[in-house]
C-alpha cells in the first residue's frame, strides 16, 4: 500500500540522515519522535504497519508539519523531496529530549518525574519540595520472577544501553551479575528498557521490582557503593 511504502522511505531518511555527525539510530528516532518503541520504527521502516492517529501527531510534530501536509504526503500527493522542503531536525540536547517526552508520558510517570527532580533539587541545593509532591504513589504491582538484571539481559544491544542510559558497560555487568541498582540507574534504564508489549517500564515499577529482590533493610551503603 502506498501509505505504508511512503511511511517506509520517511523513516529510511531520518535514519541516514539528521544533520549532525552521524545517522539516527531506530531507538534515538524513535525518542525523538516521542517515545516510539524501536520495533515500531522497525516495523514502519518495513513497511509493515501504517501509522494510528496518535503516531501521526506526533510525526507531524517532530517533522514541524501539519497532520493534513502528512496525509497529502501518505497520500503520494507530493513528493517525499517536497514534504520535507525546509525541514530541520535539530540536535538534541538531554533537557530538549526529556521535555520531548512529557507530552507521551501517564500521570503517574509525569509525578514521578515532577518529584524525583524536586528530591535532587532539595538534596544538591537545599530546595523545599511542594507540598502536594510529598505523597506517596499508589503501590505498583511487582511482576513475578523478574528481575532488573533479567530485564538488561533481554535487551538486545547492551553496548547501545550503555550509551542511552549513560552508563559504563562495567557496571551494566555488574547489574546483570545481580549488584543492585540506584535509584538514579532505574531512572535511566526506565527510559531503555521495554516490556514484552513494547511500552517502556516506569521508574515505580523498576524500583517496585529492585525492592522485591533487595530488602529494606539493604544497606545504603551497600547501594551507594554499587552506583559507583
């Protein structure tokens, strides 16, 4: 079909091609965008799935079109030359990523993020957090029989994890070797690592399975030495 042929060619550009010094990977599209699963890019890269309204939106977005000059290129009514007159993708800085990101995120995970800043804030520069952000999320339920190490273990590229999620491949060893993970870790991997139906974990529910397998009575110690 032709909608999933155009779709194909858009996402083949963006992957060799974004204006800086190297070509996007799936994954780094994929974020850009707004939070996509990488096998989704595979998919649209394939021309093996056309895209839902809510992908649409947020394409047209990344792309700084309209979803209607989206449609009339789906369409074959232009060009892929003339769809993409003009447009720029520019390089993307941590800050511009993560506020890339909000608009994809659930409430909870929008929370999270809200008070975990507030935490850092008020432990590096002695600011008060809100009031409001001082309750606790609700519990969030644990799989069972996982781990954070099996999680890592099911990722396909470690070498590209331990470039998203900024941390040493050392390290990463460690973690699947069973050391336990920080909280700042988890932040990061909840980013990376993705549930079997493709949806990113939240930091809740990495924290909620670490807990599982390391008691409350764990040290800090013992969890400030394995962060390092």
């Amino acid at each position: 079909m032709p909608e999933k042929e155009n779709v194909a060619k858009l996402i083949a550009h963006f992957l060799k091609k974004d204006g800086e010094s190297k070509p996007l990977t799936q994954r780094e599209l994929g974020k850009r965008i707004g939070n996509v699963a990488q096998k989704t890019i595979w998919s649209w890269k394939h021309g093996e799935a056309n895209l839902d309204s809510s992908s649409r939106e947020k394409l047209a977005n990344f792309l700084g079109k309209t979803e209607g000059e989206l449609a009339s290129y789906l369409r074959s009514e232009v060009t892929l030359e003339e769809f993409l007159d003009g447009v720029e993708i520019p390089k993307t800085r941590h800050a511009q990523q993560i506020l890339g990101w909000l608009p994809t995120l659930r409430p909870t995970e929008l929370f999270e993020i809200v008070q975990e800043g507030f935490r850092l804030l008020s432990v590096h520069f002695g600011v008060a957090t809100p009031a409001f952000l001082e309750s606790r999320l609700a519990p969030t339920p644990v799989p069972e029989n996982v781990s954070i190490a099996d999680l890592i273990r099911a990722h396909l590229d470690h070498a590209q994890l331990c470039e998203d999620a900024e941390i040493s491949l050392e390290r990463l060893q460690a973690l699947i070797d069973g050391a336990r993970p920080c909280d700042h870790e988890l932040v990061l991997l909840a980013v990376e690592l993705n549930k079997p139906d493709g949806e990113s974990w939240t930091t809740c529910e990495l924290k909620a399975i670490r807990d599982r397998g390391f008691p409350e009575n764990s040290t800090h110690k013992e969890a400030k030495n394995n962060a390092h």
